[in-house]
C-alpha cells in the first residue's frame, strides 16, 4: 500500500504485460458483472492510446451480460472517427468484438463543426450513462490522465468540483483539441483501475504519489478518489 495525500491505493505487480492485461481483463470483468447483479446495469470507461490495446482485446472475450454496458471513453481527440489517431476507432476495434460486441458505445463523435456544438450533443448522453462503475485509466509520463494535460489552459476549469461531466482541453504539445471526462466524474466512479507499463511511467507514478498540487500531476486527481483505486504496472 502506499499513502497519497491520506488515501490507500493498492499496488499490483505482474510478471509481465500480458499476465498484467489478462488478469486486469478478468477483474473487471467481474466487477462488472456484480454491477450488473445490482442494478441490472453497469457503465465501464476505458483510456484510448496503444498500452491499453491487448487488455481491451482480453476482455473483449469475457462471458457477461454486454448489452447492459454501456462503453464509453476518458477522452477522444477532436478527429474523424475513422482517424488512425481516433481513440473510438480503437475502441471499436480491440474492445467492441467477439463477446463485447452487443455493448452500447457511448462515443464521442458529432454531426457539425465547432468544439461547442460537439459539447452539447455529447454532454445529455454522457449525464445518462454515469456514474462509472468501473473506470480504467492510463497515466502519461508527464502525469497527465484522459486528456488532463499539465500547463492545458483548460485544466483548471477541468479540475474543479463543479466541472462539467465533458470538457473540451487544448494541450500546448498536442496537435489537436481533446474532449476528456472531467476530474469530478473520474473521482466519481466506483473503483479505479490505473494501468502503467514501462519505466519511465513507474518514475512518473513515483513522482504523483507524492503530495503536490493536482495541476502538476492531474493524474493526482484520481489518486486521490474516495474509491477503491489500484495500480496496475508492468515492466
């Protein structure tokens, strides 16, 4: 266990990084299936990038009530939905197959120009959808998470508890505009899972875990969530 400004969160090592993706697929799964047995219902969140690829695949296998899930994402870059750098075109790709093909993807994509109006479509179909049962996070080696970017000039706004479900960020080292799951909905979830592979993303970790403002390390926001949270890393 390791104490971030007062809170436990877990730590689970692997052996390696497909241990790590198989057994992180298998946990949710389960967890998902006790929402389902609670309410009938559940709402999964899963980052976009490559590192999460072969856990979506994995659990893209497992043997529950999909149609009674609803899959969204932490964050999508403001690109066509067919982009190679479309975090819902992966999504469709790892996750929504085999098994996991009859859940309901709640994506971000909208008719019409303008960060605005994307906002407003998305934001009544988000509110439906929360709040999270079982959220999975990555983290960068700059410590940001979803699209909570250090130095963004949105972070401040995306950080605070009265945020909105969805806000639109504009990384300084990004090509493209983000739309990401505020602060106040990823604290929201139920159980936290951050997934971490690699190096240089412990020694990040190392640095978030220490006590520092959120800004500098936004993943900080997470780690700090009333809910179970956990760490899952592998070399």
């Amino acid at each position: 266990m390791a104490r971030v400004r007062g809170v436990n969160v877990a730590h689970q090592f692997y052996p390696d990084r497909d241990t790590l993706m198989r057994g992180l697929a298998e946990l949710v799964a389960d967890q998902l299936r006790a929402a389902l047995a609670t309410k009938h219902r559940a709402t999964l969140a899963v980052p976009g990038g490559t590192t999460p690829g072969p856990f979506l695949e994995a659990l893209s296998e497992a043997d529950l009530n999909w149609p009674e899930v609803t899959v969204m994402l932490t964050d999508e870059r403001v690109v066509p939905e067919l982009s190679p750098r479309s975090n819902t075109r992966l999504i469709r790709e790892t996750l929504m197959r085999n098994r996991a093909a009859g859940a309901n993807l709640l994506h971000f994509h909208a008719l019409g120009s303008g960060i605005e109006p994307i906002l407003a479509a998305i934001r009544g179909r988000v509110a439906t959808a929360l709040p999270i049962d079982v959220l999975v996070l990555g983290m960068g080696a700059d410590m940001h998470t979803a699209s909570l970017f250090p130095g963004a000039p949105e972070l401040a706004a995306a950080l605070a508890e009265d945020a909105p479900d969805i806000v639109a960020v504009h990384p300084p080292d990004q090509p493209e505009a983000r739309l990401t799951l505020s602060a106040a909905v990823l604290r929201g979830a139920g159980v936290i899972h951050v997934l971490i592979a690699g190096a240089d993303k412990l020694a990040a970790l190392d640095t978030a875990l220490e006590a520092g403002p959120v800004a500098e390390a936004p993943i900080r926001a997470a780690l700090t969530a009333p809910c179970p949270v956990t760490i899952h890393y592998a070399a």
